[in-house]
C-alpha cells in the first residue's frame, strides 16, 4: 500500500492538476460540497411547498419527492449524460452532469428532512408570529426556518456523508473523481487490486467516519441546548 501511495500519491490527491484536470479527492470533495450547497435552498422550496397551504404546489413538491425517491441514482445520473444534452442542445461536462444528478436526487431526501423540522415545530411559533402582525415570508423566514434548520442540522451533515459516497457513482460516466482515478491506477497495476481497493476504503472511511462523528457532536450540543432551555423555562 505504501508502495502505491508513494507512487500514485499526487494523483489521488488532485488527478491530473495543474496540466490536467482537477480530479481525485479534491475533485469528490469538490462535487460533494458544491452538490450540498445547491441542494440545500432547492431543498427549502421543497420543505416549503410540502408543509404550506397551497395544494398545487403541496401536489407538486409531493409528486417530485415520491418520484424521485423510487428512481435508484444511477439511472438519474445516466438520464442526465444522455437525455439532458439532446433535451438543451449542446453537451455537459461530466462533473456537472454527475452533480446536476445528485442535486435532484439529494433535494427530494434533504427536502423531508427539513420538512420534518418545520412540522416538529409548535403550533404556536406561527401563531405568535401572526399575533404579532407578521406575514408569511417574514414569519418563515425569521421564525420557522431558522428553528427547524437548527433542529436538523445533524441530519443536513449526514447528507453530506451520502453525498460523499453517492459521488462514487461518477466513475460510471467517467468523471475522474477518486474512485475513477482509482479504477486508472488498478489498470496499471493490475496485480494489486486488494491493496489499491483497500487505500480507496479507508480513504471513505476516514472521510465518512468524521463527518458522521460531528454529526454526533451536534446532536450532543443541540440535546444540550434544548436541555438548557427547558430548564430555563421550567424556572420561569
């Protein structure tokens, strides 16, 4: 294993960059963090028209969410490689493509979970805010979002953790994140399979097994704050 870090270490690390593309790790951290960050305010639409008062938008975001949820990511993914640039007219760079995939697939999961959030919330949040002359952007943007964003943030960091292993996918249609670029080094080196493999494992694993022990963190510290505040208000 050593043997092969060594050797194919920089290519791990960033694929090809600078005389190439950007691939590798940075390349999957790449697609995952910009995925989250665009699937996040699509994702707020869609809890929003879930759990408001208008019952075409309600049918709508529900039929999305159903829809996608029965479709496995990879046919998202090759519909997008294949249909998409006969749908537009012109061709998708893959990286793209694979993110455009995961943005739609991840919207309609991290779209419930917020959904949750917003529905686990008092009634009386939305009463106060209306007793206290608020609409409905400034209530839910001011008073509902923020509580129920705060309530779910383990749940939005767990996402992250999906969409880290959900970028694997990419290889399929050959964006040269770090899975492919693996596939690349086990052609080289094609009696070593178990050692490279292995390095690919334990490189999700380290990254997953973190950011699924600062999800635990935030559960701990959101549990604490709540505890906090129910004791507050029970010496009130």
């Amino acid at each position: 294993m050593l043997e092969i870090i060594r050797e194919y270490g920089l290519m791990l690390l960033i694929g090809e960059y600078p005389h190439g593309k950007l691939g590798g790790l940075a390349l999957t951290l790449f697609i995952s963090i910009v995925s989250l960050a665009v699937t996040f305010p699509c994702a707020i639409l869609i809890a929003l028209a879930r759990t408001g008062q208008s019952r075409p938008l309600k049918a709508i975001a529900s039929g999305f969410v159903h829809s996608v949820r029965a479709i496995p990511l990879l046919m998202l993914i090759f519909w997008a490689y294949f249909a998409l640039p006969m749908a537009i007219g012109f061709p998708i760079d893959a990286t793209y493509t694979l993110i455009i995939a995961i943005v739609v697939y991840q919207a309609a999961y991290l779209g419930e979970i917020i959904a949750a959030g917003i529905q686990g919330l008092p009634n009386g949040q939305m009463e106060a805010a209306k007793a206290l002359g608020l609409g409905y952007v400034p209530t839910t943007f001011r008073v509902i979002l923020p509580q129920a964003i705060f309530n779910v943030i383990p749940g939005i960091v767990n996402q992250l953790t999906t969409i880290i292993k959900e970028s694997s996918l990419g290889s399929i249609i050959a964006v040269s994140e770090l899975s492919y670029v693996m596939l690349q080094v086990n052609s080289n080196e094609v009696t070593k399979p178990l050692q490279i493999f292995g390095i690919l494992a334990a490189t999700y694993f380290i990254l997953c097994f973190a950011l699924s022990q600062a999800t635990n963190l935030l559960e701990r510290r959101i549990a604490n704050r709540r505890t906090g505040r129910m004791l507050v208000e029970a010496m009130v």
